[in-house]
C-alpha cells in the first residue's frame, strides 16, 4: 500500500516540476511597423462601459479576425 501512494506521489511531483507555466507575452515592445496589422481592440457595451481588450489582426478594412475566447461573451459579436 505504502508503495503505491509513494509511486503516485512521486508522479505527481514529477508532473508539476515538468509543466511549464502559460508563457503570456506581458511588456512587449513596439516592433517599428513590423506587423502593421496587427493591433489592441478595445470592446465596450452598449452603453459605451470599458469592458476588456484584445489582440487582433486586420484581415481587411472592416474585418478583424480575433481569439473567440474575447467574443464569447459579446451578444453582438457572436
């Protein structure tokens, strides 16, 4: 019995040692029009209230192409 719970705990030391933490790109720099289409969107309600922003990239004049994680929870994007 002692053996298995020791394997197991090994294991799962060994697991969170090895997993990566989410790599974010927090702090970037402006890359000198590099990626011109590619920029911050700020969404807002109805009533003009700030509610989150994102990146996203220009794919022509009127569309953006975006995470669906940020529209998710916009009714009038979806």
């Amino acid at each position: 019995m002692f053996k298995k719970w020791s394997k197991t705990l090994i294991i799962l030391v060994a697991m969170s040692l090895i997993a990566a933490p989410a790599a974010a790109i927090t702090y970037g720099e402006p890359d000198d029009g590099g990626h011109p289409y590619v920029g911050l969107i700020g969404f807002y309600d109805a009533d003009w209230n700030w509610m989150w922003r994102c990146s996203g990239t220009l794919l022509s004049p009127q569309l953006v192409l975006t995470a669906a994680h940020y529209t998710g929870s916009c009714p009038g994007l979806v």
